[in-house]
C-alpha cells in the first residue's frame, strides 16, 4: 500500500469514527502526526509486514562541520544513515549523537575512507546496500579550502581542490546514481557562496565551487526524466573547522568570524544546523517540485557582494 493511500485511510477512519466515538479521533490524529517525520522521504513509500522502511541516506563529510549537522538531523528525523569521513573516531562520536536523536545502532553504518581512493565509492555504496539494501537520498558535504593569491598559489592547490570538491563528489555520485534512480531519490550538493561569487584569495576554491554548481544544474536536467531530484546548498561563512584546516590559527579565525557581522546581512555567520535544515529540506518531499536550485544559505551574504 502506499504512503499516499495509507493516509486516506486514515483520513477516513477518522471521519467514520467522528460520529461515533470522538475519542478514536485524537488517535487518529496522533497516528498521522507520528507519520509526519516519515514523510520527508522523497520515495513513495511501500509498507512491508505493517512498517513503513526508514528512508537512507549517504552523507559524506559526516565527521564534522556541516556534514556532521546533517547527520544528526537526518537522524532526528528518522533516516536511516550511512556516513563517511576520514576521521573514524569522530565518526563513530557522530553515529552515537545520531543514535541519541531515536534511531538504533542498526539504523548506521560507517565507512571511514579517503573519497579521493579508487576504492572509496564502491566500498562506501557496497557497506550502505550490505546494510540497508537500497539507497534514497545522497548528500555530497564533504570539501576543503585552500586559500592565496593566483600568482603565490601552486598548480598543486587547484589540484588538490578540484580533486576533493570536484572529482570525489562526481565519482561517488555516479556510483550511486542507478540506486537513487531506482528509488526516485534525491542529491543535495553543498556548494558555497563563493560558487555564483568571486571573491580575491579564494580563486581556485571558488572555481571548484562553480563547478560544483554547474554539476547540480546539469545532473539536475538529466536525472529529471527518472524522477531524481538533484539541488545544492549554498552556504555563507559557516561556523566549522573548515578555514581553521586550511591554515588559519584561532586568532585569525576568531578576527574571519568578526568581520564576517559586516559582511553577511543578517550581521553574523551561520550555523551548521541551519544549513543541514535546506539540506533536509532539499533532500525530502517537502520540496518535491525544486530541482535544479542553488539555495543560498548565506545570512544575505550574496547580496552584500563586493563587500
């Protein structure tokens, strides 16, 4: 039976005992509210032995940062997850965090892996079928940045960067594509702002975000006939460990973050939690008629270009 069906039923079940037995409609209307999380699933659901299947979900970078926020709200809302990151130990912190949200220890699985390996995305895809048997949504957070000028940066930091953020995201998505095609599933990229936005020092970041937005649009319009929905995050300066990897000490850090209330509208940077809320967003049915789309979670930060 399907979701769509099953909640008919319900609808109708509560108006037959509305006549009747007004008490049976607050069960009613309590059943469909635990449905709700549910049905953020992008896939039709199909209910098996009286269960609907939790809805599964890739997410890369899971270890930290936006990836890691992800997870736990994916978590909250019952998905069930595979996450990969280099960090074991720290994904293993996240899968427990996960497990406090109310999914089980068999609701995660974890692949500690280098996604820039030959062997990452087969490995990755192999231990979330070995799991789960199928795959519904795949979240692409995992990046780096590499900052300097174009004439004091090697060709060596525009390979590293397009190799990470480019050629990882399009290798594991290729490998995992006929599953989301199968279950008429969902992508969610996270670019940047600095993707649709030049900004000095970052040329070569920026560049890899831009093409990492090409690919959302492009991937957007071939998946569309298989009823996969390919969309992007776009976020502003985000408060992870993503500039401090890349060199900065905390006291420059700590003086980016100030800057950044005059640079961003809303007058600060974000949170991850605000961006793995589009991610959901974009990942589940609630935003079953959006693909293609760079959603800018950015504190207004791109409308206040050049600044």
């Amino acid at each position: 039976m399907h979701a769509t069906a099953f909640r008919t039923l319900l609808r109708d079940i509560g108006t037959t005992f509305r006549a009747s037995r007004p008490v049976a409609c607050a069960w009613c209307s309590f059943f469909s509210y635990t449905l709700r999380p549910l049905q953020l699933n992008p896939v039709t659901y199909h209910f098996t032995r009286g269960t609907v299947p939790m809805p599964v979900a890739i997410i890369t970078g899971a270890s930290s940062g936006i990836g890691r926020a992800a997870a736990v709200l994916f978590a909250k809302h019952r998905y069930q997850l595979s996450l990969t990151g280099r960090n074991e130990a720290a994904l293993r912190e996240v899968a427990h965090e996960c497990i406090q949200e109310g999914i089980t220890e068999n609701d995660v699985v974890i692949s500690a892996a280098d996604l820039s390996t030959e062997s990452a995305p087969k490995t990755i895809v192999a231990n979330t079928l070995g799991k789960f048997q199928r795959i519904d949504s795949l979240v692409n957070s995992a990046g780096i940045l590499r900052s300097g000028p174009v004439l004091e940066s090697d060709i060596s930091v525009y390979d590293e960067l397009f190799d990470v953020n480019v050629r990882c995201l399009v290798r594991l998505t290729r490998e995992v594509l006929p599953h989301i095609i199968k279950a008429k599933g969902t992508i969610v990229n996270v670019s940047s702002i600095n993707g649709p936005c030049p900004f000095p020092g970052v040329a070569y970041y920026c560049m890899s975000k831009s093409a990492v937005d090409q690919f959302t649009k492009c991937l957007a319009l071939e998946m569309a006939p298989h009823g996969v929905r390919v969309n992007a995050v776009n976020p502003g300066v985000t408060v992870t460990n993503l500039h401090r990897r890349s060199g900065q000490d905390e006291k420059t850090y700590a003086a980016f973050l100030e800057r950044s209330k005059t640079t961003h509208a809303l007058g600060r940077p974000g949170d991850p939690r605000e961006v793995a809320e589009a991610i959901l967003f974009l990942a589940s049915e609630r935003s079953s008629f959006t693909t293609g789309q760079l959603l800018r979670v950015d504190g207004g930060r791109g409308i206040m270009f050049p600044r």
